[in-house]
C-alpha cells in the first residue's frame, strides 16, 4: 500500500510512502539534484518521522552522489515492496 511506511532494518530509517519514495527516485534517476532536494527539504518539514531519512539523502545530494543516493531509493524501495 502507498500509505504504509517502512522501518528499515539496515539503517532504522523511517521511510516516507511507497509513492513518495518513487516519485523522489525518479528525481535522483533523472539527476535532478536540485529538485530532490527541494522536496526532501519539503519532506523533512512537512513530517518529522521522516527527517533522518530526508537527512542522509540531503547530505549525499550536496556531495553530488547521485549513484548513492540512487542505490539507497532502490534498496528503500525493495524493503517497502517486500
């Protein structure tokens, strides 16, 4: 379900829906640093559960590490599908 939220084993991250978690990779894929960070800002503000996870992501953007930031979207995304 896209309103269900993920606990990540691995990093204890609470992750923000399925469809927002896509909608946010789509970004990444796209190399729309600039977007993405726009929205994980929005994120962090809009709800607080969310915001070490909005966090770690708006700190790999401002390196430019879009394979990182890719490869963590995917393996979110993984876990909330699973």
């Amino acid at each position: 379900m896209a309103s269900e939220q993920s606990v990540t084993s691995s990093t204890e991250l609470v992750t923000p829906p399925l469809e927002k978690l896509e909608e946010l990779y789509d970004l990444a894929r796209r190399g729309l640093i600039q977007n993405l960070t726009t929205d994980l800002e929005q994120l962090k503000f809009e709800d607080s559960q969310y915001s070490s996870f909005a966090t770690q992501l708006l700190n790999l953007s401002k390196r430019f590490k879009l394979k990182e930031i890719r490869e963590l979207f995917e393996e979110h995304i993984k876990t909330t599908k699973a």
